[in-house]
C-alpha cells in the first residue's frame, strides 16, 4: 500500500510538473508579443468597448480617423470589430486555453477617436484599468470590474465612472451631469465642474475633491471613508446639509452640518455614514 501511494504521489507531481512547463514554455516563446491594428476612415457617431482582461486607452485623433490598436506582450488576445452604419463595436477577448491568474503585463487596448464627432461612448471592462484624455463625446459611460478608472480633460454633456474595485480620478474634465461610484476604492476630483449636479459614492474609500470654487450643486456619499473639499474661495451662496453618523463636521470651522451662505443654489449635500466631513 506504501508503495502504491508513493506512485501515485510520483505521478501527480510529474503532472504537475509537466503542466508547470508547457505554462513557462508557452509564455516564454510568446514574449515578443504581438499589435492588431484597424483603421476606420468612416463617419463613427456610437462606440462601445468591451474587454475582457485589458487596459483600455481613449485619446483624441489627430484627424477624422478612428484607430484601434490591441499591444499583447503574452500574443493570446485577439481584436475584434464590427461597424454598422455609424455604430463601431471593438472587443478584445482572450484566446488562450490556460486559466488567467493575472498579469503584471495585460493586454493594452488603444483607441484615438475623432474629438467632435462621437455622440456616445461606452467602455465595459471585465479586468482592467481605465484611462481616457482629451476627448470629447456627448456622453460616455466607463466601466470595470476590477480596475482604476482616471478621466483627465474630457468634455461632454454627460458621463459616469465605476468600478467595483478600484480608485476614480478625475481632473479638468466637464459636464452637465457628472457622477462617480467605487464599490472599494477612493474617489478624487480636481477642477471638475458641471452644470447641474456632481453625484460621487464609495462604499469603501474617501471622497476628494480640489476646486477653484464650489458654484454648482454636489452629492457625496461615503459608506466607510472621509469626504475632503478644498475650495480656493468660499462659497458666497447656496447652503451646505451634511451629516456624519460616525465621525466629525467641520464646514468652514462650523460644525453644525447645516451652513447657508444665502439662496438656495447651490445644495453641497454631504452625507457620510463612518468618517469625518471637512469643508476648507
């Protein structure tokens, strides 16, 4: 029985051993890696991006083409497209037959857009960090399951960031309607400014944000974290409602949680279940 068992103990670690190999084996002759790239000279006014396990890049193009570009170090991603009449779909899907553990290198997807043609913008990621610049839709969605979104000088009537895990950066981007939600990340926001409301949550992370001056109304929520606004000059109208059920108000060095500086726009509504809120 003893010897039985030392060979099947033999005969699993052998397996194991040769599965370990084919995996070094298999990422090592594919580290060259490998680029797809499509080109679209048509008029593209909805695009929608889904990936599977990849970051994604939005820039602006330098002219009226659109151009997608799929970079995968480990060669096992594939780029798909599919345009009818103006509406552009591009996937970028895993082919390789191992399970996925993670990468320190995942597959980038880079995307230049038209600046002013776009009339919605959707970007769906399973794993994957977010980053979109200098473009300027009517208004787009980004999403990832797990990954950090950051939006820096975007322009549009509407947009919102999640993730389920990870960080949201914002930075001189506007919109009429702005709105922001981590599930287990923190959330910052610089020279950020929309016309009619500013809604910003996270479950688990604190809220910031860095503002010439506060003239349009916010919504901040926090389940477990601080919410911080840093305002270089002082509001000279609308009213502050905050409320901290753990934690400490301080709102200009008043620590009421219902401060009006006269009229009633625009509503700074702060709501933090364990945290502090700080107006400064």
């Amino acid at each position: 029985m003893r010897k039985s068992g030392r060979i099947i103990l033999l005969i699993v670690f052998f397996l194991l051993l040769a599965i370990g190999l084919i995996i070094f084996l298999f990422n090592t002759f594919t580290a060259s890696g490998s680029s797809q790239e499509v080109f679209f000279d048509e008029e593209i006014r909805d695009i929608t991006i889904k990936v599977e396990n990849a970051n994604v890049i939005m820039l602006s193009s330098e002219n009226e083409s659109t151009t997608i570009e799929l970079s995968d170090s480990n060669n096992d991603s594939k780029l798909l497209t599919q345009l009818k009449g103006t509406q552009l779909t591009v996937e970028a899907r895993s082919n390789s037959i191992f399970f996925d553990f993670g990468s320190s290198n995942p597959p980038v997807l880079t995307v230049h857009i038209p600046l002013a043609n776009t009339t919605i913008l959707k970007v769906n990621s399973g794993d994957g960090n977010l980053n979109l610049a200098d473009i300027g839709p009517y208004e787009f969605e980004a999403y990832t399951a797990n990954g950090d979104i950051a939006i820096q000088n975007v322009y549009a009537k509407y947009f919102s960031a999640e993730t389920a895990n990870g960080s949201i950066f914002m930075k001189d981007s506007a919109a009429q309607g702005i709105s922001a939600n981590s599930s287990n990340g923190d959330i910052q926001l610089e020279n950020i400014t929309s016309d009619v409301n500013l809604i910003a949550h996270s479950s688990n992370g604190s809220i910031e944000m860095k503002t010439e001056m506060l003239n349009s109304s916010i919504e901040f929520t926090t389940d477990n974290g601080d919410v911080t606004i840093h305002t270089e000059n002082k509001p000279t109208q609308g009213y502050v409602e905050a409320k901290a059920s753990n934690g400490m108000i301080d709102i200009f060095g008043d620590d009421s949680g219902n401060v009006s500086f006269g009229g009633e726009f625009p509503k700074l509504k702060v709501d933090v279940v364990n945290g502090d809120i700080i107006m400064e």
